[in-house]
C-alpha cells in the first residue's frame, strides 16, 4: 500500500476489500453446499481443478504460477534480481 498517495491507498483498500468479501462469499457457498450434503470436499477440488484448465481461467492460473515462481527464484538469488533488474531499466523496459 502506498501510504504517501492517499487516493491510491484508499483504491488499493478498496480492491482489497472486494477481494475480501469475495473470498468471504464463496467461502460461505462452499460450506452451504457441503453442509446440506450437495458435494464433497473432493469434487469441489475436482471442479476447481477442472475450471483452472478452461481457457478463460488458465492464463490466470498461468501467469500467477509463473509470477510466483519468479520471486520465490529472487528471493532465493537477490543479486540476479539487481542484475535483472538493472538490465531492464537500461533496455528502457521500465522506469
């Protein structure tokens, strides 16, 4: 969170209250639906597997594995990061 833009920060919140109630929504659907014994644990996580492989979900999925990757290595190699880094800003990659 940006604590020096306020209007920033406050649409960061924002967005991360969206996300927070999404996640508290779909938590309550899930446990509705296993309560009333409508599925299992297991075809729920059959079900999220299958939807992640859908083309409108997979470059998501995708690109947040590979995002993820990318700074577990960074963090693991903090010097290749600089170098990276360094080497993208004087390619005009970033500013």
């Amino acid at each position: 969170m940006n604590s020096y833009d306020l209007d920033q920060s406050k649409q960061e919140l924002i967005q991360m209250e969206a996300i927070f109630n999404t996640q508290v929504d779909t938590q309550v659907i899930l446990q509705l639906l296993m309560d009333k014994g409508i599925c299992t644990r297991e075809e729920i996580q059959q079900h999220r597997s299958r939807v992640k492989l859908m083309p409108k979900f997979k470059a998501t999925d995708d690109y947040l594995k590979q995002t993820l990757d990318s700074v577990g290595y960074y963090k693991k190699n903090p010097e290749q990061h600089l170098k990276d880094i360094f080497k993208a800003k004087m390619e005009g990659k970033i500013k």
